[in-house]
C-alpha cells in the first residue's frame, strides 16, 4: 500500500511538473516558438537532405542490381610510362573472352564490348528536321547549325544479357549476324525518339557514317522517358562487335569484356581466376605493357556506398550546425526564464519541492521546445518531399522519409532538449529558497 501511494504521489507531482512547464511555456510564447523555428530548420535541413540522398543510393542500388550482381568486368589500363614500353600493349580480343570460357568452369558465359561514334545522315532522319551539309556531309538541324553524332556499342551474342537490355519492339541480332558482323542496329529508346520521332523505326534504314544499316529493334527505357534524366544506355545504338570492328575500328581490339560468375562461386575467385588465365595468355603474346584491371558489381557497390556515406556525412555536419544553433536558443530561452523565475522557484523549495523537481521542470520546457519545433520541422521536410515528386526525378530516386528516419530525428530531438536543458534545469535547481526570497 505505501509502494502504491508512493507512485500515485509521483504521478501527481509529475502531471503538475508537465502542468507548469507548459504555463510558464505559455507564459514566454514568442522565445518558444523562435526556439521552436530554430530547431524546426535543423530538423527539417537533416531529414530532407537524408531522403535526397537515399533516394539517389536506392536508384542507384536498382540500376547495379538490374546489371546483376554475379559479372565480373575485365578491362586494360595502359602503361603511364611510354618512352620505353616493356613489351606490346596488353589488348583484350574476342578471343580471350572464349579462352577463359574454354578454361574455367567459374563461369556460365561472357561477351566482349567495344565501342565507336558517327554521324547519322539526314537522307535517313525524320520528316525535314534534319537536312544534308554537302561541303561537310553531315547532318545539321534546320534549327541550328549543329550536326547530330551518335555513339555506337558493340557486343558479342551475350552483351544484350548481360547489360540486362530488353526489347521494347523488333528483335535482337541472330548468332550469324553476330558471327559476320551484318550492319544491324538495335536502338536505344531515347536515340529512336530522336532519330524517327514517333515512327516506328523497325525495319527502317539508318545510315551511321558512310555505312547503311539496317534498324531491327529498340530496347526499353532504363532511365527516365521525359525529361533529362535518362540513363546513358538509352542513348546508344547497338551493332554486333565484328560490325563495329570491321566498319569503325578496323581492329578486333575490346574495350571490355564482361563474365557472369556461376552462383556457387565468389567474386574473389572469379577475378583470381580471370587474372591468372589472361595474363598466362598475354605473356605468350608478349603482351607485357600495361596492366589488367578487374573488378566487380560489388566492388563497384562497395565505391558508391563510400560516396553515399561521404554524403551522409556532410548531412549530418549541416544539419547539426543547424540544431546546435536551436539548441543555443533553448538554453538561452531557459536561463532567462532561470533568471525570471528566481522567487518562484525559491517559494517551491520553501514548501517541500525537492531540487529532481525542479530539475525536471526545467527540462520538461527544454523537451518541449525540441520535440514541438523537430515535429513541424519533420511535417515541413515531408511535405516538401511530396513536391519534390512534381519535378522531374527520376524514377527510383523520388525522396522519401522512412520511419528509420523519422525515428532517428525524433531521438535526435530528444538528446538536443536533454543537451539544451540540463545546464539551466541545473541551475534552476541550485536556488536556495532564503537566497530566492531576498533577491526579490
């Protein structure tokens, strides 16, 4: 029973102690809600800009992972040093993509890449957009002298795969268009808009340079279809790499070679193993100058995540000048009312108050302010979350504010009242009631 009226005592000494900070509160409405507008930009400065960036490392998550996390990536980089090189340039073929096919069982297949660049003809380009510079022979818009260049990618048989491309219409190069290097093109979405507009564009002729093809598809989007986010692969035309080898390069040098991992093996493994079975290759070739570069979607992953930390970092360094500044106004906010309140506080330890009481008083007014001003600042950081949504974002980079995060800044605003209050609530409770008494 004296347990019982022990913690009904307290309960009704802690409603009067909520009571009180929210009279005196009352009391000083215009210093609170200042304080309160301080900590609200804070609060809303570090939730925004943590759902800005957490949109942007989740579209960027998405687009790894439509890559597929199992594809290790071979590249060269060449030898700073060119007055004397070692030995040949190290060069990736075709041929070593099927020579560490041939020779591992690590790996379910692969394709090499290389890449070129032309100037689309206007005998091919919609309509009367486009017009035909015969001093230069190229393609100007009528609306501007600017020509009109393309990149070009070329793949083997599994590139299209691998890249995780899609169809949206037509279809993809044959094995033996692959294989002879036929003067087909596959569109990216945005370069056929460009090129025929609203046209279907399959099956039409598309001359790239001084070369005619042949357009057999388009892809789907990957980036966003309006506006200017849109992913660089949807401005590609993509050709088989022998075509690309034959008409613009006149060599059989890749650029890149791409091998997808069985799932039982490692990224680690697979890279061991591609390093050792290329550089055995090149040695007989005599290939000696420059080095292989080999990495992998997770260490392309582990990259962007130090970038998006770094990011979270600068957040929460603006953010936080933000809240100390608020948190200033707090403590200003309560010694003041310290300073006001001397008698008062001395009456209430005159009759019985303990000094946890009026320590707690004080901190009550300090949460207040916090926990008033991060809950407007967290409903302003959403609702502008939700007009940022009318911009042009792209998809998959939409801010959003998560519970983790709402969670986060409201415990957050916790410790900056705690951080604000305890130094005046200290003080406060310091008073002794004689001293309180005959300073008024």
């Amino acid at each position: 029973m004296a347990t019982e009226r022990m913690t009904g005592s307290r309960l009704v000494i802690l409603r009067s102690l909520v009571a009180e900070a929210a009279a005196s509160l009352r009391g000083r409405r215009m210093q609170a809600m200042l304080s309160s507008f301080g900590i609200a930009t804070g609060i809303a400065a570090v939730v925004l800009l943590v759902s800005l960036v957490s949109g942007v490392h989740r579209m960027a998550l998405q687009t790894m992972n439509a890559a597929g996390g199992n594809v290790i990536m071979v590249s060269v980089e060449p030898d700073p040093g060119t007055a004397a090189p070692r030995g040949f340039p190290l060069t990736l073929r075709p041929d070593d993509l099927d020579a560490v096919l041939s020779a591992s069982r690590l790996f379910e297949t692969g394709s090499a890449e290389n890449s070129a660049s032309a100037v689309v003809r206007g005998a091919v380009i919609q309509g009367t957009s486009y017009i035909l510079d015969r001093a230069t022979g190229t393609a100007v818009l009528t609306r501007g002298a600017r020509a009109m260049t393309t990149p070009i990618r070329g793949f083997t048989a599994a590139g299209f795969e691998l890249q995780n491309l899609h169809l949206a219409d037509g279809r993809l190069p044959l094995a033996d268009e692959f294989e002879r290097g036929e003067r087909v093109a596959v569109l990216g979405p945005a370069i056929a808009r460009q090129i025929f507009g609203t046209k279907n564009p399959v099956g039409q002729p598309l001359v790239l340079g001084d070369w005619p093809f042949r357009v057999i598809g388009v892809l789907q989007w990957v980036g966003e279809p309006s506006g200017e986010f849109r992913a660089g692969v949807d401005r590609y035309v993509y050709v088989p790499f022998h075509t690309v080898a034959n008409v613009f390069r006149g060599n059989e040098t890749a650029s890149l070679l791409r091998l997808r991992r069985r799932a039982d093996v490692s990224d680690e493994a697979a890279m061991v193993e591609a390093r050792g079975i290329l550089s055995r290759r090149q040695k007989r070739l005599g290939e000696t100058s420059g080095q292989l570069e080999i990495t992998s979607t997770v260490d392309r992953l582990r990259e962007m995540n130090l970038v998006i930390t770094g990011l979270k970092l600068l957040v929460a360094l603006v953010g936080g000048i933000g809240l100390f500044v608020g948190a200033v106004g707090v403590a200003n906010v309560l010694l003041v009312s310290v300073r006001e309140r001397t008698v008062e506080i001395g009456v209430r330890r005159a009759i019985g108050a303990r000094r946890q009481d009026v320590f707690l008083g004080f901190l009550f007014e300090a949460l207040a302010i916090t926990l008033s001003g991060g809950l407007l600042g967290i409903a302003g950081a959403w609702m502008l979350t939700q007009a940022a949504r009318l911009l042009p974002i792209p998809d998959g980079a939409e801010p959003h504010i998560s519970l983790v995060t709402a969670g986060g800044a409201v415990l957050l605003l916790m410790l900056v009242g705690i951080a604000a209050g305890v130094g005046p609530a200290r003080r406060a409770a310091s008073v002794f009631p004689a001293e309180a008494l005959r300073a008024e």
